[in-house]
C-alpha cells in the first residue's frame, strides 16, 4: 500500500507539471545546506520559478502518468524547477551556481514544451537574453524610426527660427 506523503507529494507535483505543460529544469542540489537551499528558493521565486524536490521514483511515475518522456539524468537527489520564463530560471539556476563554490545547483536536464533538453541546453539557455531584455531590445528597434522622423521634424522647425530670426536681424538693421 502506498505510503499516504507519496501518494499527496505524486498529487502535487502531477499538478505543478500540469499547469506548468511540461516545461521544468532537473537539477542536482545535494550538498545545499537547508540556508542555501532556501536562498536558492528566492532566487528562483525572483526570477518567477520555484523548486519543487520529489524522489525520482515519484517523478519517474508522475512523469509517465501524464505522458511525459523520461527524462535522462533522473539519478541521485533531484528537484524540479519550475518557471515561468525558461530563460530568466536558467539565468538564476546559473548564477547561484556561480557563487556557490561547490558549483551547485547543477542542471541535469528537462523538458521545453515537451521538448527533452540535456544539461547542455540548459545552460544555453541561460546564455540567451530573458523576455523582458527582448522586449526592451524590441522596443528600441520600434522607437527608433519614430525617434528619428521626430529629429527630422524638429530639424525643420529649427531651420524655419533660424531663418525667422535672421529675416528680423535683418529687418532691424
């Protein structure tokens, strides 16, 4: 008979991979003290992910059950992260384990809207810019003409006061 925090934990985290439609990093944290861990939390919650820590076996059955593919690399400790932005949770994933000297949480694998990622790929993932420096880049490039329609405009405008004025000067004297 299944144990009854299992079987809650196996609800729970069916429900995580349901609403985030199969999309979450499997990283190693073993060997974060229960501080780092927490740390870790908050870096994630910044960054709009979250880390949720389930044995393999629950994984592994979660993951079948909703049709999933195994991922590889579902060995030893394993938490998933899940996130909203798959960028902006590497980006975290990657700088808290750059200031952690054991290099630790460490990327494993995941899945990308069902697509199966290996650690490579998650880590060049948080190479690329997240949503919000793509929009801003997006948002330069909309500006941009209308910025320089404005300094043409303007432009006009300065050369007809110059002319103006010139024309008074010329008037007065």
């Amino acid at each position: 008979m299944p144990n009854k925090r299992n079987v809650e934990l196996l609800a729970a985290l069916k429900e995580n991979l349901e609403r985030a439609h199969g999309s979450f990093f499997l990283v190693n944290y073993q060997g974060l003290s229960a501080k780092e861990t927490y740390s870790l939390r908050q870096a994630l919650k910044e960054k709009g992910a979250r880390l949720f820590v389930a044995k393999n076996t629950l994984i592994r059955i979660a993951l079948k059950e909703l049709g999933l593919p195994e991922l590889p690399g579902l060995q030893g400790p394993s938490a998933l992260v899940f996130y909203q932005d798959p960028v902006a949770a590497a980006k975290a994933l990657k700088e808290f384990a750059q200031k952690n000297p054991k290099g630790i949480p460490e990327a494993k694998s995941g899945l990308l809207q069902g697509q199966v990622l290996a650690a490579k790929d998650v880590a060049a993932l948080a190479e690329l810019p997240t949503m919000d420096e793509l929009r801003a880049e997006l948002l330069g490039v909309l500006q941009a003409p209308m910025a320089e329609l404005l300094g043409v405009l303007g432009g006009v405008a300065r050369e007809l006061v110059g002319i103006l004025e010139a024309y008074a000067e010329k008037k007065a004297a």
